[in-house]
C-alpha cells in the first residue's frame, strides 16, 4: 500500500503562513495526492487535491515535489478556524476503495 | 453540505445487540464508504459500495455487514456489538463519474457506545 508521512502535531500563529509536509515516497506515477481536514466533532472535509504541479483553490495550496515523493499543504494565512488535523493520503489510479487509506494526520494548533 | 445525512447521530447499545447505521445521501453518487474512527488509529475503511448491491470489504470488516439496495441508501450492520465497536463511525460519497481523482465528502458521524 502507498503510505504516507506526517508529522504529529505543529504550532502557528494567526494570519501567518503554515507549511504542512507529507513524505509519500513509495507513491506511484499516477497517484493522486489528496488533502482532508478534520475539526473538532465533524467528519474530515476535501481540502485540496493533485497530482504533479502546484495546485491552488480558495482553501489552500499545495505545492508537490519534482519526485513526487513529498507534498507541501500551504495556508496562506492561518485563522483560529483553521485549527484541525490534516491528513494526507494518496489515492491510487486504480481507483479501489481499498487505497483510500488515512494516516493520523498533523494536528494543527494556531495560537491567537 | 455534501447532502449526505447519518442516522442516528449517537447510540448507546449493550453487547450482543444487532446494531444497524444508516447513511443517506441525495447527490446520486455510486461509491459510498463506511469508516470508523478510533484514537491513535485514524480512519479505517470498513466496508465500501461502488453501486446498488454491489459491495465489498475494507481493511476492519470483522464483525460488519452492509447493504445497499438503493442508491441513496448505505446501511451499516453489527450483527452482535461488541465493546471493541465502541468508535465514531463515518459515511462518505464519491462521485465517482467524476474521474479517479474525485474527492470523497463525509458525513458528521455516528457515535457508537456498546456497553
């Protein structure tokens, strides 16, 4: 199975930029490298999906490495509501529901 | 909302009972997922449907089973709980249509207590 690497937890501040790294290193060619997060009480939430270039909607960026075997979930500016854990998983071309494995994610602090 | 509802949102049972949950949506999609999640274990996939009567297993399905008879509808079944079943359970959708890349969309979950 493709895995991923997060760390556990990491801090922020408010309105300052948050890099979340996730190491994918046995990802293969077509995979696609997915981003949910989770707050307090709710189901995880689509953040942000790719597969090669850097990728950019209205929640995050993400920024994936020329090998493919790291990504990078950027929030430009973090708030207080940003405060959850964010998975990284890898969904394979497959498409087998099997794959769709969630790690234990980062739990993201940001601190007023 | 990605219009999908589970039912009941929390549930206290005793050990040995039958215990079915229910995930409804009305986004017409072909995969729907059943997860559970745990502390230090994150989500695991229990079961999963890629469309009406057409299902099949996950990593955790000891001790589930599931139906579908309807596209909106994704049942969940503990044919006899036990306390190890005590979890947060999650439904979610895919639209599959969409290519192999689509996101899935979840629920808020079921909290499940077996006594």
């Amino acid at each position: 199975d493709a895995k991923t690497t997060q760390p556990n937890s990491m801090e922020s501040n408010e309105e300052e930029p948050v890099h979340l790294p996730c190491n994918h290193s046995t990802i293969s060619g077509t995979d696609y490298i997915h981003w949910y997060r989770q707050l307090p009480s709710q189901g995880p939430e689509y953040v942000i999906h790719g597969l090669t270039s850097n990728v950019n909607n209205r929640m995050a960026s993400l920024a994936i490495a020329e090998d493919r075997k790291s990504s990078t979930l950027i929030l430009h500016r973090a708030t207080l509501r940003d405060a959850a854990v964010y998975y990284c998983i890898l969904l394979i071309s497959s498409g087998s529901a099997r794959q769709l494995t969630f790690g234990s994610g980062t739990q993201l602090t940001v601190l007023p | 909302d990605a219009g999908i509802t589970q039912s009941p949102r929390h549930k206290v049972t005793e050990t040995g009972t039958p215990v079915t949950l229910r995930c409804h949506q009305t986004e017409n999609h072909r995969y729907m997922y059943w997860y559970r999640q745990d502390p230090g274990h994150g989500l695991r996939l229990i079961h999963y449907s890629y469309g009406v009567k057409d299902t099949d297993k996950g990593e955790v399905s000891d001790g589930y089973s599931v139906s579908r008879s309807k596209t909106e509808d994704f049942l969940l079944t503990l044919e006899s709980a036990t306390s190890s079943q005590t979890s947060v359970y999650f439904c979610a959708i895919r639209d599959r249509e969409r290519g192999y890349n689509s996101p899935l969309h979840f629920g808020n979950g079921t909290r499940l207590t077996v006594t």
